[in-house]
C-alpha cells in the first residue's frame, strides 16, 4: 500500500485560479476523481473530498499533492 505521500506525488496538479487569498487547485487523484483545493495565504487549507469533511484539520492526499506541486514552482 501507498504512503500518503507516494500517493501525492503521482497526482495530477493544476492551479485554476489566484485571488488575493487563496490559490485553487484541481486535483485529479491516482484513481481518476476530481477534487478542488484551496490553500490560503494565511496557510489554511480545504479540499472537497470526503476525508478532509470528516477530519478538517488534517492534510489529505490532495491538499499534500497541492503543496508538493506549489513546492516545485517556488
């Protein structure tokens, strides 16, 4: 089984838009699904999967993709 972060680092990651604060991304998940995260610049982050409505407080896969993927544009 995956890590958490081997699953991350094979999504597919795409930032759709930048407002003042907060950056969106869309997700696409190692199975095909789409999920919309949103990191802010304040650090607080969302993601409209399953996981992070049940646990809001922790990182899921999607939100690490998304922070993997802003990672390597800096």
């Amino acid at each position: 089984m995956f890590s958490v972060l081997e699953k991350a680092k094979k999504m597919k990651v795409r930032i759709t838009h930048v407002t003042e604060k907060r950056i969106y991304f869309e997700v696409v998940s190692t199975s095909g699904n789409v999920y919309i995260v949103s990191i802010g610049k304040d650090g607080e982050f969302a993601c409209d999967c399953k996981h992070f409505s049940l646990y809001p407080d922790k990182l899921c896969s999607h939100v690490i993709a998304a922070i993997l993927f802003l990672s390597k544009k800096i």
